[in-house]
C-alpha cells in the first residue's frame, strides 16, 4: 500500500495495491497491520456505510462533536471530490481543508481522523461511496459546517451542488463547535 500525506496533519491518501488481469481485478481494501504499518493508526472500526448520490450531489461537511468518527472512504463505482477540514485546534493545520478525488477508476482510500469534518459532491453520474468508521453513528452528536462557508474557501468543481435542508442550514466555521 502507498501512503500519499496531503496538507492536512494525520489526513492520508491510501493507494491500494491491485492485481489485475483479463479477468478483472483483486485488491485488499484493508489489512489492520498493513494499516498500522503505513499510517501508525491503531484503528478498530466498529461500522460500516454505503451511499448512493447522483451527480453533483453534495454530502456534507459532517462530523460528530462527541464519538468522533475516524473514517476510511473509498468510493466502488463513479466518483468524488471528497473534502475534508481539520477541526482539532491542538492541530497545526486548524481550520485548513483539503480534497482529493476518489474514484472507481483510481481505486484511492483516504483516511479521516478522528476530529475533522467530511463532504463530498459527485463528480460523474452517481456514486458508491463506501464508510469505515470507528465510532458509530450519534444523531445527537452530529454537526454540520456549511459547505460554502466563505471563511473556508473551498473550491468546489460543482457550480450548483444538490443539497439536503440539512446540509443547506450548516453552520460557519466561526460558529461550529470544535475540538481541542
């Protein structure tokens, strides 16, 4: 596995190794050891999701004030431009965000840790996006930072995303709660 570091502290692109043939293809999409090894993350996944969206449907940007959720993304059919934003002040990358595109085609994981918010718009006809998490899923918990929130300047390939009432209402991140 290769492990790509983007801006963000703790944020890693995975790139899986996959074996291919006139068959079709084979790749191991986790291995705790060889986890461990490449990222130094003790991780134990305790949930997984699977979502669907159409094209140029925006999902998120989402995180949990208590469980924080570290996540490992992937996307099993179409694609993504998948954002985070690190909301640890004790981080030296606070209030930063990065993106990646994740897609079928590039077989890319990214892993999220624990303590920063998560968004995707689809960038093809739909997308199977695909969840690791390692807390479960609290309603109570869950916040939402607004996807354009111009403080945050993220620079979105989707003109005019599809977005739930939810996501439309999310807060700045001057008014979003966040971690130490």
């Amino acid at each position: 596995m290769k492990v790509v570091r983007t801006k963000l502290s703790g944020v890693l692109v995975l790139e899986p190794q996959v074996f291919a043939d006139e068959r079709g293809y084979f790749m191991e999409t986790f291995n705790a050891e060889k986890f461990r090894n490449a990222t130094g993350a003790i991780v134990q996944f305790v949930q997984d999701n699977q979502s669907f969206s159409k094209a140029r449907v925006l999902r998120g940007l989402h995180y949990q004030i208590e469980q924080a959720q570290g996540k490992l993304v992937r996307v099993a059919s179409g694609a993504v431009f998948d954002v985070v934003v690190d909301l640890r002040r004790s981080s030296p990358t606070f209030a930063q965000w990065d993106a990646v595109d994740l897609s079928a085609e590039n077989q890319r994981m990214l892993w999220v840790p624990p303590g920063c918010a998560h968004g995707f718009v689809v960038t093809a006809d739909h997308a199977l996006f695909l969840y690791k998490v390692t807390d479960a899923y609290a309603p109570r918990h869950e916040r939402t930072i607004a996807w354009n929130d111009p403080s945050l300047g993220i620079r979105w390939p989707i003109a005019d995303p599809i977005v739930n009432d939810k996501d439309a209402a999310g807060l700045s991140l001057r008014d979003a709660p966040t971690y130490a």
